[in-house]
C-alpha cells in the first residue's frame, strides 16, 4: 500500500522539526487526512505503527493522532463552494487515480453549477502534518 | 508549534537515495523533441547495460507511454509506488494514473502533483533516472529545481531560431540557478542544413554542443515499439551522446 510511503513522510518531517527545535522526543503528531485521497484513518495508523523507529528514538513514543478533513472545492469561474459528494461521483478506477494523485480530481468532476474543471481544493486534500509538540527543547 | 507542514519533501531524498544520477532533458520550448530524446536516452542507457528510470513530468501532455509503448494502468504498490518495468527501464508518468482523460492543472496543482510522485515513487537502484521536463519555465522547472537541486540538464533545441529564442531563456534560467547543464544536443537537424546557432547559443553559455540528431522520418512508425525505435537513425545519432552522459 502506498500509504507506508505518505507515512514514512510524516515521521520523517517530524523527526526533522524534532532535530530542528533540538527536542529530546515527540510527544504528539496531529496528522490530517485529506478525505478526497480517501486514506482512512485506521489504514494511516497502522502505516505510521509499520514505519515508526523503534526504542530509543525521538518518535518511539509520539501519539501519531489521525483526522480526516473534509474536501471544500471553490469554482474559479462562478465561485460556488462545493464538496465532493455534490459533484460527479468519483468510482472504480477515477476514485483510485485520485487516491493516488489527489490533483488528479481536476480530470474526473466539474463545478456542479457551471461545469468548469477550474476549481480549487481548498482543504481536504492529502496529507498533512497539523502539528507537533515535544519535550526538551525550545518548542516545535 | 509546527502547524500545516507538508511532510513529502522530507523524503524526497530517501527515495531518490538509491539513484546516482539525475538527469532532466530541457528546453523550455515545445516541440523540440524532449520526449523523443528522453525515452530513447532511457532506452539507450538500458541498452548498454544500466539500470536506468524515467519519469515524464509533462504533467498535462504526458507522451514518453507512446513513444516506449508501455501500458497505461496503475503501478503496483507496497512500500509505496514501484515504477513500472518497460522495454528494460523503470518508467513513471502522470498516464498511469490519468489513462486517456486529461487533467488542467493550475500551479499549486502542479507542484502537489510532482511532490506527491516524487514521495510516493520508489526507484531503487539506478545509474540514472532520466527526467521528461515540460516545456516552458514555469512551476516544474521551478519545482525540480527546488527539490532535485543536483539534477543535470541535457538541453535540447532545433535549428530553429524560433527555438533557440526559447532555448536561450531555458539556458539563461539554468545558468542563473547555478544548476549543472551537461550540454546542447541539436534536434531535427535537416542534411543540408548547414546552420551554426545551435552551436554557438551552446558556446555563449560555455557549453558543448553535444551533437545532433537528425530529422528521422521513420522515428513516427517505429513509435510505440522500443527496439524498432533503438534502431532508427535517431537513436544511432543519440547512442553516442547517451554514452557520454551515462558514462560521464
């Protein structure tokens, strides 16, 4: 599953700002999931469980918490705010394009009000690290 | 606090650690031939017995699946994405995911879409992993520069003044970014074209102009098969060259 790769990604960044910020350990990683690349939350915990480094590192011990973010989609031409549940649904091989490339959205649906493709994901889209905290160090 | 951080740069490296060398082919101009120089360089390099990628980062007009024939559907996954196995070579491109629909993509998009291959993607063991870059000098030629700061460009032009105009900002911006240019390969060259601008817009730039490929008619028909490609007159001007880069 690829999602080992996006959370390798994570603990990676946060061992850098770990490094960065000079902290002993990491306590808390806030990680969001964007729903449009459709990674659930139990699949991400048990990539993040997969690849975490053992005792000893800075991120044994982190609390890795996992949400979804919901997908907002603003029209450039027509300004209608939208989700993804009220455009063309995405299925089979499309919602697996996606899941993979998330832009890739941009080929399969349309603003349903005006039926551009120019649209932005405004939030909701992948991964992304929302916060980390640690100990020992002058704060990350 | 960190708030809002994009963890996918953080692993770029650790994917491409395991690649020696990368190496984009450049124009910022269209229709130069790139893609034609990409995939047979790819093609090429297999041939002499090195392990090499592909990646087409022209991510809105992918063509390097036509021109090596390769089949359009996903990877396979495990520890992320492993590049499709083709004609000898570990070839990526946007094509896989996006089959024959077509995808209009803004900056931002542009850029997620180059991170998330780059932090998905697992290369392996490479000689060289040979980059298909878009033309024009916009968000990917930016985005390769940020995150593969060590890539080498191989730029390609025609005898075209029209061409070498654009050629000349592409090796103007490379210049200015201090990033490593291996040379000017001259495409379509006609026989009896005798024109010297190709040459001497490398030699402005203290560059080689590495040689130059010929207007190949049956470059078209041998398209879409890899060994009919390696034996056009194309690939026998290229082999020299993909020697002395992947030699290099």
């Amino acid at each position: 599953m690829h999602e080992l790769a996006l959370a390798e990604a994570v603990l990676s960044a946060a061992r850098e700002v770990a490094e960065r910020e000079g902290l002993e350990r990491v306590t808390k990683v806030a990680v969001r999931l964007g729903a449009l690349q459709r990674i659930s939350v139990p699949t991400f915990e048990f990539c993040v469980n997969e690849v975490r480094p053992g005792a000893g590192s800075k991120l044994a011990e982190a609390d890795v918490q996992v949400e979804i973010e919901p997908v907002e989609l603003a029209c450039r031409p027509c300004g209608r705010h939208f989700g993804i549940e009220q455009a063309n649904a995405l299925e089979g091989d499309r919602a697996e394009a996606v899941h993979f490339i998330p832009e890739l959205v941009h080929a399969f649906i349309a603003c349903p009000d005006c039926a551009s493709v120019d649209f932005e994901v405004v939030k909701g889209r992948g991964v992304l690290i929302a916060s980390i905290e640690g100990e020992g160090g002058h704060g990350a | 606090m960190v708030h809002d951080l994009d963890p996918r740069p953080s692993v770029i490296r650790d994917r491409l650690s395991g690649v020696a060398r990368v190496v984009c082919v450049s124009a910022g101009k269209g229709g130069v031939g790139k893609s034609s120089v990409a995939s047979t360089l790819a093609l090429l390099g297999a041939e002499q017995g090195m392990a090499v990628g592909l990646l087409d980062l022209d991510l809105t007009g992918p063509t390097d699946h036509v021109i090596l024939g390769a089949r359009l559907g996903f990877p396979s996954e495990e520890y992320g994405i492993d590049p499709e196995r083709h004609a000898g070579i570990s070839f990526l491109s946007v094509a896989h995911f996006l089959g024959m629909d077509a995808a209009a993509l803004r900056g931002g998009d542009v850029t997620n879409t180059l991170l998330e291959l780059l932090a998905i993607a697992r290369w392996g063991a490479l000689d060289a992993l040979v980059i298909d870059m878009p033309p024009g000098l916009g968000d990917t030629a930016l985005d390769v520069h940020r995150y593969l700061p060590k890539a080498a460009h191989l730029v390609v032009s025609t005898p075209s003044r029209l061409a070498c105009e654009s050629v000349r900002r592409c090796l103007s911006l490379l210049s200015k970014q201090g990033a490593p240019v291996l040379g000017v390969v001259e495409n379509m060259k006609a026989k009896a074209d005798d024109s010297t601008e190709v040459a001497e817009l490398a030699a402005a730039f203290g560059l080689r102009h590495l040689g130059s490929l010929p207007r190949d008619p049956d470059l078209e028909s041998a398209l879409g098969t890899p060994e009919r490609v390696r034996a056009t007159a194309f690939a026998s001007a290229l082999r020299p060259i993909a020697t002395e880069i992947f030699g290099s």
